[in-house]
C-alpha cells in the first residue's frame, strides 16, 4: 500500500524536526534494584539523545538531509548535547542556547537481563516555546516536518505553516498534552506508544485505538509500535501489522527504540517505499539500534539496513526490539 501524501522534492531538506534533546546518563545494573536496596552499576555512560533530536541524527546516518529546530541549555551538557548533531552532519541554524537554562537530561536505568530500561527525566520550563516563539521559518524547509507535541502552541503554527506549503507533518507522541486537540488534525502521520489510546480515550484495542484516532482527528496514517510484537498501522481501511526483528548479538538497550522507529518508518515514506515496507524498515532499525546503550549510538547506516531487510523472524521468547 503507498501511502496517501504527495511529496514535495523541491525542498532544502529531506526532513526538518523541532522538539526534544535531551543528554542521558545511561546506567546498567544486573538487575532492576528493589526498593530500599543497593545494587552495584555494571557501566554507566553519558550519550545525547531526545526524541526528535535522535530522529533527525537516525534520518542522516541513513543519508537523508535533516535539520534540527529546538534548545539547549547554557550549561556543558548543552554544548554536548548540540556537538552530536552538528558531528552527525544534521543542521542546527535553527537551534538555540538558552542562557540561565538547563539542558533537558534523563537518567536511564537499563535492566542488563533484558536491555529494557526505566528513565527519569527532566525538562527545564526555561527550554519550552511559546507560540510566538515558534521557528517558524523552518516549517516550510523540509519534504517532512517531524515533531514531539510538549510545546504544543509552538507546534499548531509551525503545523500550520507546513501545511501550506505542502509538507507532511508528523508527530511522535505518547502522552497527552495542553492543546494536542488542537494539534492533531494538522498532523498527516501519527506514530504513538501502544498506551497512547488508553491515555486518549480509555480504549485498549489497539485497532479500535486507530480507528478512534483517524476519525477524531483525521490523520492520513497512524500507528503504534508495539514492543516485543512490532507494530501496527493503519492507512485507508488497511491494518498493517509487522513483527519485530531480533537485535543482532542480542538486546543490550532499548532507550530510543521508539525513536528509531520512526527513523525507519519516515525513511521508507522519503524513499518512496510502501507503508508494508516503511513498517518493516521502521522495526528494522528499531532493532538495530537496541545493539549498544544509547539512542543513537547503534542508529544504523544504509549498509547495515539493508542487511535487515530479509523476510522477518518470529520475535524470540527472550529479547527483541522494544519501539516505545
């Protein structure tokens, strides 16, 4: 099935994000600690990453031209934080340093049996845009604009300026914020976390989820990732369901699978691919990633995509890719 946009090829940029970074302080542990315990750290690292900031890093890597619109601290950690894209080659004239702020961080626990990890976070209010602070010059830049909805007046304009000139807007989304209502029917491909229905509507079915999403807000296409099991999407009156694809060497982390997802997922609708194949692109590279800790440290090139790209293996018992 194609999907159901046209693509504009005129463009600065193959994809334009604004939205999150973040720098995560990634921690292994043998084991999830009880509470009121100790437990010695096996590793630990510091890595950038952010959801939309790690999209747009996933999109270059596979030869893509992306730009990045959003803050960081005036704090090291800022510094870091936008070196990693403009190291991965991806545009950062539309990023700023917030003085006085800091840099959006995470600290990531990562359960060394399965690679699955917990993350406590914090985003400086300092960091956020209103809607007259909007970037609004970089909407019309790309063939895609990719974003997270947490400044979500921000987003309606720049969803609105993209729209008028012709740009597929998507949204990564996984939680309910102020003015998302507003937002969503502005959005052409919607990919959430598989409890984004149950936060939205109180509805478990993931195929009623879908259809609930595309009638309240009219996306052209919108999908869950869906752990260990894949993912589904629905476009037209079509379910497409994918499986997940076994971390090659095993599963050491799954921070930033979701986002890696959606790298693949965009990636094939860029490449003119079908949604089936942006599908099994997306988990692809979701599994790809889950090689190494980190959100983009494992982020794969076009060469080892396409060593992925073979018919997909039942997801093992143990350990796959987990898009969240």
């Amino acid at each position: 099935m194609n999907f159901p946009f046209k693509l504009l090829r005129d463009k600065t940029f193959d994809a334009v994000g604004f939205g999150t970074n973040a720098v995560d302080y990634l921690i292994g542990v043998p084991e999830y600690p009880a509470f009121n315990s100790k437990v010695e750290l096996d590793e630990y690292v510091k890595l950038a990453g952010g959801e939309v900031a790690s999209t747009m890093a996933g999109l270059r890597r596979l030869g893509m031209k992306t730009a990045y619109a959003g803050r960081f601290g005036g704090d090291p950690d800022g510094e870091f934080g936008l070196q990693s894209l403009v190291d991965e080659g991806v545009d950062v004239a539309f990023a700023e340093h917030i003085d006085g702020a800091r840099t959006q961080i995470a600290f990531v626990l990562i359960d060394a049996r399965s690679g699955e990890r917990t993350v406590i976070w914090h985003r400086d209010e300092k960091l956020e845009y209103s809607a007259s602070e909007a970037p609004i010059g970089i909407a019309a830049l790309g063939t895609v604009l990719h974003m997270t909805p947490h400044d979500a007046g921000a987003c309606i304009r720049l969803a609105t300026a993209a729209r008028d000139a012709g740009v597929i807007v998507s949204i990564d989304i996984d939680n309910i914020f102020d003015g998302v209502e507003e937002l969503l029917p502005l959005v052409d491909i919607l990919i959430a976390s598989a409890e984004f229905p149950a936060k939205m509507f109180g509805l478990s079915d993931k195929r009623q989820g879908l259809n609930r999403i595309r009638s309240r807000f009219g996306c052209g296409v919108v999908g869950l990732t869906n752990g260990a099991s894949g993912s589904i999407v629905l476009s037209g009156d079509s379910f497409i369901e994918t499986s997940a694809f076994e971390v090659p060497g095993g599963c050491t982390d799954t921070t930033g699978a979701g986002d890696a997802f959606r790298t693949g997922f965009l990636f094939g609708l860029l490449t003119n691919e079908s949604i089936e194949t942006s599908s099994r692109m997306a988990n692809a590279v979701a599994a790809l990633k889950c090689r190494s800790f980190g959100a983009r440290v494992a982020l794969p090139t076009l060469d080892e995509l396409k060593t992925m790209r073979t018919p997909l293996r039942p997801p093992p018992p143990e350990c796959t890719s987990k898009a969240i």
